[in-house]
C-alpha cells in the first residue's frame, strides 16, 4: 500500500478521537501556564569538549535510541534543570524563578 491509500483507509475506519492535557488534580502543586511555550525556554548553549563526560554521551544516545518511551525523557530531565537553574523571563523585564520543578503524571 502507498502512504497515501493508507492515511485514506486511517482516515475512513479509524476511530477519531480529540487529545486533552487530562493531568492528575493534585491541590498541594501549582500548575503554572500563562502564555509562554516551557519547552522554548531553555536557551541554545555550547559546552567545551571538557565539559562534555564520554560516559554520560553513551549514556544519552542510548536512552534516545527507544522509540517507544514512558515517562519523562533525558531531554525533559534537561529541560527541567535548566529551568529550574535560570527560571523564566517575562514581558517587561519580570522574571519567574522556581523553587522545584517536577514532571506531572499524565501531561
């Protein structure tokens, strides 16, 4: 089959459903959204080749070679240290820092 007769056949007997962020309610957690994207936040940086640990290389390529994943990334655990080192920064010079930044269950 082509790509096409298959996104048709998709199209025509698969079930349409529509996708919501459904996390877990949790009252003790605040759950920050305005209107900023959290996964443009952490700046392009370029680490010295000393900084950079052979081991932890081996160790990303292999976590990012699974195409079926659960659960939070290595590339979300650094989105989260980065965020929770430089915080946000907002219109009009204001600047968010967080105190702890953690994944939530079902987002």
């Amino acid at each position: 089959m082509t790509r096409e007769q298959i996104d048709t056949a998709i199209a025509r007997y698969a079930d349409q459903e529509t996708l919501y962020d459904q996390p877990f309610i949790d009252k003790a957690r605040a759950r920050v959204t305005w209107p900023f994207t959290v996964e443009a936040v952490p700046a392009p940086t370029v680490r010295s080749l000393d900084e950079i640990e052979c081991g932890a290389c081996a160790l990303a390529r292999e976590a990012d070679n699974s195409v079926a994943r659960s659960g939070p990334t290595l590339r979300h655990t650094e989105w989260r240290d980065e965020l929770l080192k430089t915080g946000l920064r907002g219109k009009g010079g204001h600047h968010i820092d967080f105190s702890r930044v953690e994944p939530l269950a079902g987002t």
